[in-house]
C-alpha cells in the first residue's frame, strides 16, 4: 500500500513536519541503497533472462493496480511487489529498486499522483527492500537459497525478509499520514493494516515460488501471470460485493453504513490533536490551519416526498429520488461524502469547511440546487427540503451523537420553517438532562415516587367582566423537583409532548379535576374547570373514552369540565383534530380556543369547529394600556367572537385599566393576576370564600381594595406573571 490518505486534494504544507519527514525519508533510502545501486551497472550484462522477465511483468502489472475501492486509491494492490521481492532475494536489493522505482514511476503518472508522492513511494519501497535484504544477510546457511536450490531454513527466511518489508513500508506510510492529520499511534499503525497483511502479505510470499520457477527454467516466470489474475480477480469481485453492500442500490449514493464508517475515521483524524492540545491548543491549532479545518454532518429531508409517493406511486418516488441524488451530486463535490439513509433522507458529509459558514454554504448550495422543479412525465414536481447541521466537536464527537444532533435540527428546520438550521442545545428535547427530567416525571405520574418530587395542580379563578362573579377556574401545572426546584413548565410539557408520558400526564390532570369538581361540588361550589390539551392528546381520542368514564363516576355533568386547545394544535392536523373534539362536543364537553390570535386558525376553521369560547392572547391583552394596535386588536377578536356566538375570555389581566378596556369592548369573562393568582384547590375555597364580586361600575381603590387581593398583598406590587405560561395544563 502506498502513502494511505494521502490525496492530492488535500495540498499539506510544504514548510511542515511531514514535508520534513517525507525528505527525510527520501534522504534515507538514498543513504541506505547507495551500495547497491552502485555496484548495480556492473551487474546488469550478468543477469539472467528471469530477471528481465521479472521486470517486465512487474512494470506491466503496475500499469493498472488493482484498486478495491474506487474513491480510495490510496489502498490500490500493486503486483510489482511480488516480482520486485523475488528480485531481491536472488539478485539482490540494487536491482529490485531500480524495477519497483519504474514500476512505481508509471501507476504514479497513470493514477495522476503528485511528483512528491511518486517520488516518496519509491523511497518507501527502497528502505523496505533494503530491510528485507538485511534480513536474508544475517540469516544463518549463507544467504537466501544457498547451494542451489531452496531448503526449508529458507522459507523461514523469507518469511521473516517478508515481515521487515511490511514493517518498514507500513510503519513509514502510517507515520506519514499521523504527521499529516493527526490522529492515535495505534489508530494509525492499525489503520489499513489487514489489508495490507492480506494483499499484500500474499504477493510477498509468492516471492520465494518466483525464485523456485526461475531457478528451474525462466519459461516458468510468465505462467505467474494466470495465479495473479485470479487473485486480482477474485479479490476485485469481493471488493465489488463489499462496496455494494455499502452502496444504496436506488441512487448509487453511500449508504448509512459507509456514511459511518466515512465519519468515524474523518473523526479519528481530528481527535488526538484536539484531546492532547485542550482548548488553547485548539484555537491555536485552528489558527494555523485557517480556512478548512472543520468538518459537519448535515441531513436533508425531502419535503412532500410522502405525497409524490401516495399520489403517483412508488415507481415516481424513487425516479423523483435518483433525480435528487444527482442534483446533490451536481451540488456538492469531493471530498464531501453524499450519503442516501432511507426513504427521502440524505445525509452530507462536509469536511475542510471554515466553521458554521462553511456549513451553511453547502447547505445553501443544496437549497439552491433544489429549488427548480423536476419535470417527470411531463409533470413538475417542487422537491424542497429541510437541513439540520451538526459541526464537530461544537455538537458531537461520535457519529451516533453528530447524527442525533443534525436530526434534532433537521425538525427545528422544518417547524420554523426555515430551510436550514443549526444545532441548537435548546431545540434538543431528548438531552440527557431533558432525558432525565422525563424520566423523573414518568416515576412521578406511575408511582409518585418521593425522591422526584410532587406534582400538585393550582387553579386560576375566571371572572365575569360585568358583574365580577367566578364563573370558571383553570387548571395550571405545578410541579416541586427535590433538586431543581420549580421545573419550567414549558421544558415539561415540550418533552413530555415528545413521548408516552404525555398520556400519563393527561390521565393524572383529567382525573385530579374531576375529583375535585365533585369534592366542591359536594361542598357548595358549582365552578367550570378548564383543563389544557395537547395535540398527541387531540390525535389518539383516547381523552375522549377518559372523560365519558370518569364524569358518570364522580357525578360530574359534563358542563363542569372545559378543554382547552391552542391554534397550533388546531391545524396541525384539522380533520383528526375535529373527529376528537366532535366527540367531546356530542358528550357536552365544552371546547375552548387557546391563545387566540397568535396562530393560523382561518375563518373556515372556526365556523366548521363546535367551539364554546376564544381565549384572547395575554400578549394582546398586556399592551391593550400603552399600545392602541394591541387594544384595537383586542376589540376586533371580541368582535369576531360574538358574531360567530362564542364566549370570550382575555388572559392576563393586570391592572384596572385593562379590566375596564375590555368591558368597554364586551368582553364577556377574564383571568389574571388583577384577579387572583393561581392557587391550590384547599386555597381556592378560602379565597372564595372572602372574594367580593365587583363590577366594572364601582369605583375601586388599590391595593388590598382590587378584587381578589389577598390582605397581605395590600401596598405591595404585584409580581410579574409567568410569560412562559401556557401550558397542559395551563401556567401562569
């Protein structure tokens, strides 16, 4: 094998230490063969005909290598081995030199390598003849084949002549490329490594049967031609069948195993530097690199590949997805590493790139190259896509991490609707800690496990707007981690979103308030609670059979329980979305609609869907004071509302101002810490039970005078409510 990785695309610097070492290396192989080469014209007249047969094959063969992996010609097979170390053992190192410097000469101008690599190949093959040589030197019985023909001492010395050769031509080739791009010792000594004891520790031992056929008649030398085919062959056709399995058969792109084992040694190439230099190293490091010392994973996902597959059929998704593959192909050039995962998803391997912005070019380029629809019978099929970008080290040091990562922000992608993203940790809902967070939670809702804390509802009284009565409560999550204390509730409802916990999670809130309905009930309080939903609950229905179960249980008539949904819910699949709450409006299961105005609902949606009530966003209504858009906003929601029949409530509600800007506006019912902030259930009744109800009419003080102000709070500010808010269910 010669000089692994070692490619002409990647210049290295010519003033470094492999420069250095690769001159050194030169300089020994002329030191060591100075000898030989010498002495060489006063032998030529005296060799024999086997000799010039040897040669001739050896440069031959050479002429076209074997390669087993066409984008790795680095790991070619080069015949003239075989010829060149029989050579060396009968005539001597001076003339297998000068035949493998020929040999090496002519695959160097066929295969195009740069006159620095050529000219190190051969000195490589000099220091290792010249050890093999050695070897046969020192062997006891006088030399290599000593008396005329061949003794079984000397099969040992060829065996031993074979492994200096390969121990000094594969130590010289791996120190090469560690002084080239870094990397372990002994990830590079074994780089490669069965390969070459393989194919070329074969053609070494064929060696010694060369010399055997020579020294029993030259015309014995030629029928090694016929072996060395079949050889070449049978090894070529086992490469073939091991690059197909690492080939997707649709589009000829790698797939995801060759994308692996393509990352993992691009890796390993970084690692040893950046594990040994530390961060400073690092930067210094990246500073005399410059421009190209990165490397990212990026995953593009098609969009509407499903719909091209259901509407045409298979037979056009995959001629769409061959189309795809060459327009990547067009767009992005090696060394980048195109890569087919499945289905519609391909993968980018990006090396050589000036950090995020280098990313974000082949990206752009991918965009861009996506952007012209593909005509397929006469049809135009637009084939956008989604591209999420993970950079090593910054996202990820191992190719299961890198891939998770682009993944995660491939999705960020395509829920911002942006066509490119890059990692972000916040995006990441499956961190460890988020993963441990989870699990906490799952503990929690199965066993109520002490050790992650309790998770309790608190609820937020909804007033009338015209005559200050409690009409309604909202139920609003809280939960008590022993150890991060209040967990946010908008990272525990994204990751419970994103898994079964989030069933439990439903089950645990839906029960707990119908509970408690029936307890106040039972004591003289006849409230509505709204309870918050999510959209993997609005999916399944199974809410639905929850609550016709529970409600006849506890004595609860359907009236006293409300679910909420926000517009995101709503549209992210409006006929599933509609089959579930139908079901719910049929039972006399009221349906609100969450954080009106700050989705996508259309006029359409709202007439066709069997709602009760519109919630107005809280960021409408906290500038409705200082921002004349936001109360004009306001008005018009109220407007809409009551002429498709619907109750509206505002979140919110701060101050008296605003109160009294809604009731000028006909809003019917709100919530807000200018009522009362969210409170346990035991708390509620107490609070109740001193609330006095007024209307907008009746002049009010401050402080401890507002509805719903607590004694204590008298003279003190009230505390800014919880932005993050709106969650399942509900906080505030």
């Amino acid at each position: 094998m010669e000089a692994a990785a070692l490619r002409n695309s990647v210049p290295p610097d010519r003033t470094g230490p492999f420069f250095g070492f690769v001159w050194a290396v030169v300089a020994l192989a002329a030191g060591v063969s100075a000898g030989s080469l010498l002495a060489l014209p006063g032998d030529l007249t005296r060799l024999p005909l086997a000799f010039w047969l040897m040669a001739a094959l050896a440069i031959s063969f050479d002429a076209r290598p074997f390669s087993p992996h066409a984008e790795r010609r680095s790991m070619s097979v080069f015949p003239s081995i075989c010829f060149t170390f029989a050579i060396a053992l009968e005539w001597g190192p001076g003339p297998a030199i000068v035949v493998q410097a020929a040999a090496v000469l002519v695959s160097g101008w066929r295969m195009r390598y740069a006159p620095w690599r050529t000219v190190f190949n051969i000195a490589q093959y000099a220091c290792a003849l010249v050890a093999a040589d050695a070897v046969v030197r020192l062997a006891p019985g006088g030399g290599f084949g000593a008396g005329g023909r061949l003794r079984p001492l000397d099969v040992v010395v060829a065996v031993g002549a074979a492994g200096a050769w390969l121990t000094v031509n594969h130590g010289l080739v791996a120190t090469a490329v560690r002084l080239r791009f870094g990397g372990r010792w002994w990830s590079r000594i074994r780089q490669g490594l069965g390969f070459e004891l393989l194919a070329t520790g074969s053609l070494l031992l064929l060696g010694p049967v060369l010399v055997a056929a020579a020294r029993t008649s030259p015309a014995l030398v030629p029928m090694m031609v016929l072996p060395l085919y079949a050889v070449s062959r049978m090894a070529r056709l086992s490469a073939e069948r091991e690059q197909l399995a690492r080939r997707d058969p649709l589009t000829g792109l790698a797939n995801r195993e060759a994308l692996r084992v393509e990352v993992t040694e691009q890796l390993a190439m970084h690692a040893e530097p950046a594990g040994r230099e530390g961060p400073a190293g690092r930067e210094g490091r990246a500073g005399r690199e410059g421009p190209g010392g990165h490397l990212a994973l990026l995953l593009l996902d098609l969009d509407r590949f499903k719909h091209v597959n259901d509407a045409l059929g298979h037979a056009v998704g995959d001629r769409l997805l061959v189309e795809v593959a060459a327009r990547l192909t067009a767009a992005v050039r090696p060394p980048h590493v195109i890569a087919r995962l499945g289905g519609d998803e391909f993968a980018i391997l990006a090396t050589r790139l000036d950090g995020v912005a280098g990313a974000r070019q082949v990206a752009d380029r991918v965009v861009a190259e996506l952007t012209d629809p593909v005509p397929l019978d006469g049809l135009p099929l637009d084939v956008g896509g989604s591209i999420g970008i993970a950079l090593y080290p910054e996202h990820g040091d191992d190719f299961a991490t890198l891939m998770r990562h682009a993944d995660v922000a491939m999705y960020d992608a395509k829920h911002r609707g942006d066509p490119v993203a890059v990692y972000a940790a916040e995006s990441d809902h499956n961190s460890a800690e988020r993963l441990s967070l989870l699990a906490d939670l799952r503990r929690v809702l199965e066993g109520g496990a002490d050790d992650a804390g309790e998770i309790t509802l608190y609820y937020q009284p909804q007033v009338a707007i015209a005559t200050g009565e409690v009409v309604g409560v909202e139920a609003l999550l809280r939960w008590r981690h022993p150890r991060r204390g209040m967990v946010d509730p908008e990272e525990l409802i994204r990751v419970a979103e994103q898994s079964a916990v989030m069933r439990l999670l439903t089950r645990r809130v839906v029960d707990d308030v119908v509970e408690q309905l029936a307890k106040w009930s039972a004591a003289g309080l006849e409230l509505r609670a709204s309870v918050n939903v999510s959209v993997r609950d609005l999916h399944t229905g199974e809410i639905v059979d929850q609550i016709a179960e529970r409600l006849p249980e506890y004595g609860v008539p359907p009236s006293r329980i409300q679910l909420e949904l926000t517009e995101g819910a709503l549209m992210a699949d409006p006929r599933r979305v509609l089959a579930t709450i139908s079901r719910l409006d049929r039972l006399g299961v009221a349906i609100s609609l969450d954080d009106f105005g700050t989705g996508y609902s259309s006029m359409q949606h709202l007439r066709r869907l069997p709602l009760a009530e519109v919630k107005v966003d809280r960021s409408f209504v906290l500038g409705m004071v200082a921002d004349a858009d936001d109360a004009a906003i306001v008005r018009s929601m109220i407007e809409l509302a009551g002429a498709l029949g619907l109750r509206v409530v505002a979140e919110g509600v701060e101050d008296e101002r605003t109160w009294r800007l809604l009731h000028a506006a006909g809003c019917e019912a709100a919530q807000g810490w200018f009522f009362a902030r969210p409170m346990p259930a035991e708390d509620l009744v107490t609070w109740l039970a001193r609330y006095r109800p007024v209307s907008p009419t009746t002049r009010l003080g401050t402080g401890a005078d507002a509805p719903g102000s607590p004694p204590e709070a008298a003279g003190r500010p009230r505390p800014a409510p919880d932005a993050a808010g709106r969650l399942h269910p509900s906080v505030e």
